[in-house]
C-alpha cells in the first residue's frame, strides 16, 4: 500500500505486502530439504558414472577410428594450393 501526496505526488509512506511462506510448516521444509539433497546427490552420482565409462567410450571411438583409418587407402601425398604452381 502507497500513500502518496497529491499535491507533489511523491510517495510518504508505504506498507509492504506480506510475504507469502514458502512452507506450511517446519515438517515440510526438512523433506523438501531432504528431497533437494537426494536429488543432488544421484545427479552427481550420475557424473560419476559417467566419468568412469568415459574411457572405456574413448577407446571403443579410438579403436574404431583406427581400423577405418587402416581399411582406407591412402591416396598419397594431399595436394596444396602452392604445390601446383
């Protein structure tokens, strides 16, 4: 709530809304609290996971690469634009 002067119209005083609560109760915020850190905790565990099969992708990517590297001719020498002058 405003109160404002109406020859000015500068604001005098002002009261501020009531701030809305985010919990009912103190029950509701520890197993919202509980929840959030669950969460956090599988996601990170996920990382974790994830990070570990990394290598093992990497290699399964490499080793790929590499027999269809082996299974191409090479064509020789590539050709650079200062080479055919």
């Amino acid at each position: 709530m405003l109160k404002i002067d109406t020859k000015t119209g500068a604001v005098i005083a002002h009261t501020p809304a009531p701030r809305k609560r985010t919990f009912e109760d103190f029950e509701t915020a520890a197993r919202a609290h509980r929840e959030q850190e669950e969460r956090k905790q599988s996601i990170f565990k996920q990382s974790v996971d994830a990070e570990k099969n990394r290598a093992d992708l990497l290699d399964k990517k490499f080793a790929e690469a590499l027999k269809k590297a082996k299974e191409t001719p090479d064509t020789g020498k590539p050709f650079r634009d200062f080479d055919l002058d």
